[in-house]
C-alpha cells in the first residue's frame, strides 16, 4: 500500500496543474529514505589496522527499511538491519573514497565514506582513542555515528486532498510498518553479522529485520579532501605533455591517475600523477571529455566528430587499460558526469536533454528534457539535485535526481558553459562563456549572485577539496582565475598554457589539472599547502 500510495505521488508530480504538482511533490520530500549522517570519514590510518564499522541512522516512513544496499568502494562492505546501516572498511588500498547506497520504494540515499591509509599509526593509543572511539575489540574498531535527534517541522496544509492522503498512507499506519517490518526488534540473523565479519562478504546484503542499539557518543566527520586548505594563489608546479588538444580531464579517486580525452588523436591519455608518465587508450572516434566511475574502475569517454557523426560514450576499464565496449548516445554527447548514486548523466548537446544510463554504463535510465543546449552537469548530493548549464538559452536547469524531472531554470551570465557544486552541496558556480564573468547560485534557493567578472571566454570551473574557493579556466586569456568559493572575490590570476579548456581537482585535494588545447600539455597547479 506504501509503494502504491508513493508511486501515485510521483504521477502527481507530472500534473499540469501547479498546486497539484508541488503538493505532491512536498509529500514525496516527507516520504523519501534520507540517511544520517550523509558521509563518514574513517580519517587516516596505519597499515595492518582492523576493521572499522560505523552506523548510520535510516531516517524515513517505514518504508524506508524496505530497501536494498550497494556498494562501490575498495575494502567496503554494508548490511542494512532495521534502521541501522552498518558500514564496514577493512582498509586494503591506500585511499578510500566511496559510496554505500539504500535503494528501495522510498528511493534512495547515499553516504559519502573516506579514508586513508598512511605510513605511520598515530602517535599515541590517546590520539586513535580520540579519533576513534569505543576501542572494545582488538579485532574491530567501532566508529558509532549517531544522528541528532530530528527538530520539528512545521507541516503547512497541502492543498490537494490525494496527496495528503497518500502521504498519510506513507508516513504512519501500523499496519504498514508490521507488513514491512514482521514487528518485533529482533536481533540480525547470523548471516547479517557475517556480511559484515567476513571479508569476503557480499557487497550487497538484503535488508535484515531489526539492528542493535548503537552504542553512545559518537563522531561524524568530513571528507578527506576537506581537511586540507587550499591556497588563495595557486602556484603552476608542473608541465606534462599528453596527446593532441587535451580537452576533457578526470583525476582517479586515489589522486594517482590523471585521464585525458585529446581531441585532435583518437586518444585518452592516462597520467601517472607521480612519475608524470603517459601511456594512451586508442578509441573508436574522437574522445571530448572524461569522467570515472566512483571506484574508479570505469572512465566514460564522450565522443563525437566535428560532423556529429561517431557520437556515443567509450566505457575504459581502467586497470586494464582496454576499452570494454561503446554505448550509443544522441548526437554530440558533451561534458558527461557520474552521479552520487553511480548513475552516468550524459548531456546531449544537439538534442536539448541529459540522458541517464546505468552505473555500468550498460543499460539507459531514462532522460530529462532541458532547455537548448546542455554542456555539463553537476550535482549537490544532499539535495538530491542536478545542475545543467544550456549554452544558448543562458540558464541553469535545476533537475530532481530522485524523479529525473526538470524542477526550474535560473537565468544566468550569457553562453554558460560549465558547471561545478561545492563539496557541501550548497553553491552552484557556473562559467558564463560570452559575458566573460562567473555566477554563484545557492544550490537549494537557487538566488543568484554575481556576475562576477574573470578572464576572456571562461570555459570550465571547479571548486577546491574543502570549497573555499573556486577556479575558473579562461580559454581567451590563458590564465585560470582563482575566486573565494563564497563571496565570489577574485584572489589570484594564474598564467597557464595556450588556449585552457577544463580543470580538474585531485580529490586529495593537492593539485589541479589544467588542459592546454594549443600546447599539448597539462598545466599541473598546487592549490593547498597541506593537512590543516
């Protein structure tokens, strides 16, 4: 009756009638999963450490346990039980940066999980106790995430009598609960535990019926990438040549590996970020721009010539260097991007809407319709949102990930041309190509501020690991300006190569890549000055 009642809400979203759609579209808010915390930070530690465990609270009507979960990251495991997601990290590589997912009829949410493995151990027992608490079982460090308690909302009247009642359907009824749940708080089964005890475990464990109390205290932490500060004024560290006219460029979760998509060769460049060594991925057609999987296991390469024929999406196994198979998109797929929940977002350029395809880039998801002409997408993962900048209509599309819907355009800054979301979730920056300026728009208001005036022909922005502040890559000027990440002030003016088309951040959070479509080269730029 939940899912029923849930699904006849998102067909009222799609109502013409405005009243209608909002409606339905506050009672599917107050009904969908939400996880809390929405990230854990393992925080660094030595080689040879035990398993860490956290739990993080499900949040939602009952349905929201109805729910199955996945996984992508190295050494990561998880089982839902209850209202308890336990998520486990037996730290097998040097960097984690992944992503524990809950999927079900109440849709679904995800938790950020990062962590590092570092030389040295702490220096003392204290400090790990610190970072660390509930040190109980010298074969399994627990951290115990605990939510705050919920503040109360005020519940305004929905004007539509459908929706109410869908929602009351969703929110409460006993019965529902017990349909869903068997009742009782029974302890998991043994083969819940063992998910998480095994490392050899299953990387998606179906939902179990209750879980153990946490335990008390806590701690709930950022992600790595943002306990580093990043500079006002970035300083160019660095020159690599790769193939011809570099355009698009990705950096793998574990800040090693550098990809590039060469416009002018037939090639994706792949980077050696220490040894500055390139090796190259001969691809079918001419490859524009670049994103990775979020285990860094895949690289997407969009691709179409300068006629728009060959137009689809190379997918590259990254360990072995070998292009798995092609998929056929519409005409001129452009800055493609990788989703919170794993989902490949591709714009269409030609054909004014962003198709959505599975995390294995095997199967299509659906499409968005957006106004003409999308150039990239970006996304705040706590507000379930999409963000498409559209060359020729100069506004910014706002899409619901959740229901892969157009909610609202922002007009902003003539011709923008890309798009990034600060690491929070709470600023939109957007390149308007035309007007040589920049815009920062609040990513849940969607109040604009700026123009903001940077280089000729801003072509690409970025944001640093810890959001305090922005790059912005000038195509006309050669130069890549620095901005504050919240007031938009500009603090620096970096000269690069010839003709800069994209930028992209390391996720550790140290260095910047800069693409030089006239010289064959990357600009490499250190933008922090080390662990705060």
């Amino acid at each position: 009756m939940a899912a029923a009642s849930r699904f006849t809400l998102m067909r009222l979203t799609e109502e013409d009638s405005r009243s209608v759609a909002a409606a339905a579209a506050a009672a599917l808010e107050r009904t969908t999963v939400r996880l809390n915390p929405d990230q854990v930070h393992f925080g660094r530690v030595a080689p040879g450490t035990p398993r860490l465990v956290a739990e993080v609270l499900v949040e939602g009507p009952p349905l929201a346990a109805a729910a199955a979960v996945t996984v992508a990251g190295p050494g990561l495991r998880a089982v839902l039980a209850g209202r308890h997601l336990r998520i486990a990290w037996l730290p097998s590589s040097d960097w984690l940066d992944g992503t524990v997912t809950v999927r079900g009829p109440a849709g679904w949410a995800d938790v950020r999980v990062t962590g590092q493995v570092v030389a040295a151990a702490p220096e003392s027992r204290a400090e790990l106790e610190e970072e660390f608490p509930e040190l109980d079982d010298p074969h399994a460090t627990r951290v115990t995430v605990l939510a705050p308690a919920p503040a109360a909302r005020k519940q305004g009247r929905v004007p539509v009598l459908l929706a109410a009642l869908t929602a009351g359907v969703l929110l409460g009824g006993a019965g529902v609960a017990v349909a869903l749940t068997r009742g009782g708080e029974e302890s998991p089964p043994p083969t819940a535990a063992l998910a998480l005890e095994s490392s050899t475990a299953p990387e998606a464990v179906a939902p179990t019926t209750a879980a153990p109390a946490p335990a008390p205290g806590g701690v709930v932490r950022v992600p790595l990438a943002q306990s580093v500060a990043s500079l006002a004024k970035p300083t160019v560290v660095g020159t690599i040549r790769v193939g011809t006219e570099p355009e698009g460029i990705a950096v793998s979760p574990d800040s090693r590996t550098v990809f590039v998509a060469n416009q002018n060769s037939r090639v994706l460049s792949v980077v050696d970020a220490a040894s500055r060594r390139v090796t190259s991925v001969k691809l079918r057609n001419t490859p524009r721009f670049v994103a990775l999987s979020r285990d860094g296991a895949l690289a997407f390469v969009s691709m179409y010539e300068d006629d728009k024929s060959g137009s689809g999406v190379a997918v590259v196994d990254t360990a072995t260097r070998k292009v798995a198979r092609y998929l056929a998109t519409g005409v001129q797929p452009y800055t493609l991007a990788v989703g919170p929940d794993g989902r490949l977002w591709v714009p269409i350029h030609s054909e004014r809407r962003v198709e959505i395809y599975s995390a294995d880039g095997r199967r299509a998801g659906g499409k968005v319709l957006v106004p003409p002409n999308p150039h990239s997408v970006a996304f705040s993962a706590p507000l379930k949102r999409a963000y498409t900048p559209n060359h020729e209509s100069n506004v910014v599309s706002v899409l619901d990930t959740r229901t892969n819907r157009l909610v609202k355009s922002v007009p902003v800054s003539k011709a923008p041309h890309s798009i990034a979301v600060s690491p929070d979730g709470r600023t939109v920056l957007v390149a308007g190509y035309e007007a040589n300026t920049a815009d920062l728009i609040d990513a849940r208001t969607l109040k604009r501020a700026g123009p903001f005036k940077v280089g000729k022909q801003p072509q690409d922005v970025a944001f640093a690991g810890d959001g305090a502040h922005a790059y912005v890559v000038n195509e006309g000027g050669n130069t890549v300006t620095v901005l504050d990440g919240r007031t938009g002030r500009v603090t620096a003016t970096v000269r690069v190569g010839r003709s800069p088309r994209t930028i992209a951040v390391s996720p550790d959070g140290s260095l910047a890549y800069v693409s030089n479509g006239d010289d064959n080269t990357l600009s490499v730029l250190r933008i922090s000055a080390g662990q705060r």
